[in-house]
C-alpha cells in the first residue's frame, strides 16, 4: 500500500477550508464600538447640546441630539458603574426608584427625558438640588450615565441594557423593564 504524499492536494484542501472558516467567522463577528478616547467637548459637534434657549436673531428649532451610548451596552453598563461610584444613589436611590431626588424609573420627568435633555440636568444641574456636575465629569462619562438613565426607565432596547444588577435586587433588571414613554411634568 502506498503512503499519500505529505503536502498532497487533502492537506491542500483541508487548509484551504480551514483558513476560509476562520475568515467566515471573522467576518461575522461584530462588536460594539468602544469609544476609550473622548473629544473634548467643544471639539465633539455632533453631540454638542445647547446650554440656554437664548440665541441671536430668529428661533430656530434645534434637533434632537441622542446619547452615542444609547444603543451600546458596554457604554450603558459603564453608565451604571458611573452612577454608583458618583453616588448618584444617594439622591435618586439604588436602582434610580426616587429619594431626596426625582425617581429615574417612571415615565415623570420635569426637565424631560430626551437624550440632551438629560445630558443638560447632568450638566448643569437644577434648581433645587441637583447640582451641576459638567465641570466635573468629562463629556464622555455624562453620556454614558445618560444611557444607564435610560436604561433605568425602560427607553432602551432590551438587549442593551444591563441585564443583572451586582447588588442586592429590589428591582427588575434594567434589561426587564417595559418600554415606557416618558412626560414631561413640568415641576413638582
């Protein structure tokens, strides 16, 4: 009996096959974008959002302008460590259910709950308690709590939200809550 040769046309074949599934899968895979490196602020124009509704000459109305973490869970869940480590807790509770501070579950928001909207209240606080945090945190870790904010009122896919609290749970997971639309109160 004859011995195939060792670099015959089957291991030609079999390595052939092998380097096109590894390629198949390669393709295939899709991952978040992580974005590690921030733009300062004022270098970032398509997430700028305005700080006062004063203007020179005419109204014009201004476009919403969404979170870039909103559809990313790596970004929601850096949104909930950010929210813990700022103790961001201490006034709008543990899972964001309401203290000395507006609950973040609900469908009532006095200052809105649009993605700049939000942004805005991180940055510049509110009257009466909340305060303003813009100089303080970088563009980048406002967004991210913005997205988790979301996440806690059930404004995001369930896929991206963080589907398990570390914590002890005294509340659904954010990935578990229903989609709700929020309404804007006014104030309380």
């Amino acid at each position: 009996m004859r011995a195939l040769p060792r670099n015959g046309w089957p291991t030609r074949l079999l390595l052939a096959c092998t380097l096109l599934f590894v390629a198949v899968l390669t393709a295939r895979c899709e991952r978040e974008q992580r974005r590690y490196k921030e733009l300062p602020a004022s270098a970032n124009r398509e997430t700028s959002v305005r700080v006062t509704a004063l203007q020179p000459g005419a109204p014009q109305q201004q476009a919403d302008v969404d979170s870039p973490y909103q559809e990313n869970a790596w970004g929601v869940g850096e949104g909930k460590r950010l929210y813990l480590a700022y103790n961001c807790a201490g006034c709008h509770g543990m899972n964001g259910g309401g203290a000395i501070g507006p609950p973040l579950m609900d469908d009532k928001w006095i200052y809105g709950a649009k993605s700049d909207q939000i942004y805005a209240t991180i940055s510049q606080g509110r009257p009466n308690g909340m305060p303003s945090f813009g100089g303080h945190l970088p563009t980048g870790q406002i967004w991210q709590l913005v997205a988790y904010v979301q996440a806690m009122s059930g404004q995001v896919e369930a896929s991206t939200a963080p589907s398990r609290s570390d914590d002890q749970m005294a509340a659904l997971p954010e990935s578990r809550q229903s989609r709700q639309t929020p309404i804007q109160t006014g104030h309380r």
